[in-house]
C-alpha cells in the first residue's frame, strides 16, 4: 500500500523543502497540502473537528507556492492538494496553475478538489453557499477546455471561455468517457462525504474520491462503484482515504476493500516533531 502524508505547512512548520526531501528520503508515497485563504476571525461556522479552531488554519501557506518548492526538491512523491477549494479561485488562473505546478513536476500533481466548509471565508470570495457545488462542477469543466488539446470554448452556468491558446498541457492522458469528451486534466479526487450528489459528480468529472477519515467505507465503496459503472466509466473510481491515523488493523481492512493509497496525518509542528511522526509512521511502509 502506498502511504502519503498531509499536514498544515505553516510560518511556524518545518518548511516545505525540509518535508519534501524527508519523505522521499524515507519512501512515502507523496506529500498533500491543504488550503485555507484566511479564517474569519467572526467566524460562525462550525468546524469539522470542532471548536476552537486549530491555529494553523489561519496561517497556512499557499499551497500551490509550497508544492512547487517541494517537486524542485524530489523526483518521485506524489504532490496533491487536500483540498483545493475551488469555489474560492478564478478558474482560468486555477487551471493555469494546475497546469503548470504538473508539468514542472512530470506528471506528479493530484488535484484534490472540495467544497469547502467556512461559510465565512466562502462568502469573502462572492461565492454563494448554496450554489458552491455546482459552481465547482462548471469552473471543472471550464478548466477541462483549457487543459484540451486543441483550443476549446466553454459556456456555463457560472462562467465562460473563448477557445483559446492554453499551456502548458497536464501531464496525464486524457481519460475515456462514455457519451461525452474525454476527461482532461490531472489525476482529480473530490474530498466530502459520502452521498449521491458527490458520487454522480466524482462519476461525472473526476477520477476517484479522497474520503476524510475513511470511515464507514465497506457500506459506501459498493454504491460509488455502481454509480461510477452506470455513468459509464471503465474501471473502478480510485479511493484515497485522507487524514487518516494509521494502525496495522485499519490499513488491512483498507487492502481488503481493494484500497491501494492511503494519506497519514502528520502534525502542523517544528521540523523535530514532524520528524518524529514520521519515524512512527514508517513502521507502516
């Protein structure tokens, strides 16, 4: 099984590079950065892991910018987000972006994709909550035309595009669909719970699911399976099961549902700590 990492890289972590070269160093499988623009201080919303709010979500870096230093560094770890909260960009910088940190890393870019769950920070960039997803589903597809081979226009709902000159390319072929183009673009997984409306879209615009936790997959794999089967798709959905804290048990009953990629949780520390983490992990690979 192949073990990734995540954590929040922050002005107060190890840094990106150290982290980077650490883990190929060791043979993990790649390194997942999360993204928050900035935190509210109003904030309202709930958070997923409860209240208050760790500190490191209101100082994490970029992750575009951290994933860039740390392919400069490496040859071989994956390199992915977790997620992008791809409501809050403008899509045709997002795909130029995309498009760029893939290329520059041969192919080994993961595009994590989610919706988001700070009302507040969602609100700063003009995005309307209830709309969220699908205005993330037509800013995919609008970058799918620019990631096209030859120039392609797009006309949303929410956005548009001319046909236009567009590179560097993704890396990775272009996927077969039935009944409609080709999916361009990076390996994609769309983060969130489980649920019809996520399945159809993961069926529809991407390449697998990155499931935070991984609980409660045995009931859910076979109903994702099914929908991404009857949407046409060859093969099965790529399931990455995302912050997860690792033991000999959990990561045997993820092989035994047919999960190959798996993403630890490391802590948002100094260079010391994570090393440590790391240290612990390792009896997994």
């Amino acid at each position: 099984m192949r073990i990734a990492t995540t954590t929040f890289l922050t002005d107060e972590t190890i840094t990106p590079v150290r982290l980077a070269h650490e883990l190929e160093q060791r043979g993990f499988a790649g390194l997942f950065l999360p993204e928050h623009t900035h935190v509210p201080v109003s904030r309202v919303t709930p958070a997923p892991a409860g209240d208050p709010l760790p500190r490191e979500y209101g100082r994490a870096l970029d992750p575009f910018v951290a994933l860039s230093q740390a392919a400069a560094v490496t040859h071989r770890i994956e390199l992915g987000t977790g997620v992008t909260l791809v409501a809050q960009h403008d899509p045709i910088v997002l795909a130029k972006q995309v498009a760029s940190l893939d290329f520059l890393s041969g192919g080994r870019f993961t595009f994590g994709v989610g919706y988001g769950w700070n009302v507040e920070e969602a609100a700063d960039h003009g995005v309307e909550w209830h709309t969220r997803r699908d205005l993330v589903r037509d800013r995919m597809a609008l970058m799918r035309a620019l990631w096209a081979g030859e120039p392609t226009a797009f006309a949303g709902g929410f956005g548009s595009v001319e046909a236009s000159w567009a590179h560097p390319k993704p890396v990775r072929a272009p996927r077969e669909r039935k009944g409609v183009e080709p999916l361009t673009g990076p390996r994609t997984l769309i983060g969130g719970s489980a649920g019809p409306k996520l399945f159809a879209h993961i069926a529809e615009y991407a390449d697998g699911w990155m499931p935070v936790g991984g609980s409660g997959l045995g009931e859910s794999l076979p109903e994702l399976r099914r929908v991404w089967s009857e949407a046409g798709r060859p093969g099965e959905p790529e399931v990455v099961p995302y912050a997860v804290h690792p033991s000999a048990g959990k990561l045997a009953h993820y092989a035994d549902l047919g999960i190959a990629e798996v993403v630890v949780g490391l802590p948002s520390a100094p260079e010391s700590e994570v090393l440590r983490a790391l240290d612990a992990h390792a009896e997994f690979l």
